[in-house]
C-alpha cells in the first residue's frame, strides 16, 4: 500500500478522497493550500500526490515544485489534478507533474492508477 497526499481548496473534496484511498488501504492525508500540503508532505513522506492546480495563492505548480525539491520527495509520483486539461482524461507530463488527471476523476481511475504502481513495485 501507498502514503497518498492529496491536496484540494475544497476542504470536502480533499477529505473524501482521503477517506476513500484509506478505505482501500492505503495511509492518506490531506491539505487544503500549498503551504499546508509541503509542511504536511516533509513530515508524511508521500509516495503519491494527487495535487488540485488551481489552489489559492500557491499553485499546484508550485506545489509540485516544492515536493520535487524536498529531499527524500524527489521520487514521488506527482499527478495534477484539473479541469484545465482539454479533452478529458490523462495527458502528457508537465513541469514537475508525472501525471495529469481531468476532473472529474472517477474513483476506478485512480484505483487503477494506485494498483498499477503496486504491481510495478512487486
């Protein structure tokens, strides 16, 4: 099983999907801004990041950068999470993403996605 970050502004959307990767298994936590999520990661250590691009003040981005330069975080898979993305779906990395998901992300998706990264790891 995975440590997955999640970061959201909606507080209840961040919560539900931390709710929803625990119920599956995994150790989850959730931000609701930038600076929260980068204290929150260096103590948390995740291995997977599911990160809102539109945040208020701090982008996901941004965000993302922060992770990318933390030690011990450079590794992590990152995953922009959007309605910015054209066209629905996945799409191709950019900047320190690894991965774009179109929201809205059906949950079978991003199980897939955390079951994916289990079998590669085994």
């Amino acid at each position: 099983m995975h440590r997955v970050l999640v970061v959201d502004d909606d507080p209840d959307t961040a919560e539900s999907f931390r709710l929803l990767f625990r119920a599956w298994g995994h150790r989850a936590a959730a931000a609701s801004d930038g600076p929260s999520a980068l204290a929150l990661a260096e103590a948390f250590r995740p291995e997977v990041a599911f990160i809102d691009v539109m945040l208020p003040g701090m982008d996901g981005y941004e965000v993302a950068h922060g992770l990318r330069v933390t030690p011990g975080l450079e590794h992590s898979l990152l995953v922009a999470v959007t309605g910015l993305t054209p066209g629905g779906g996945r799409a191709a990395p950019h900047g320190d993403f690894d991965l774009y998901l179109t929201k809205p992300v059906e949950p079978d998706e991003l199980r897939r996605l955390l079951d994916s990264l289990a079998e590669g790891a085994g």
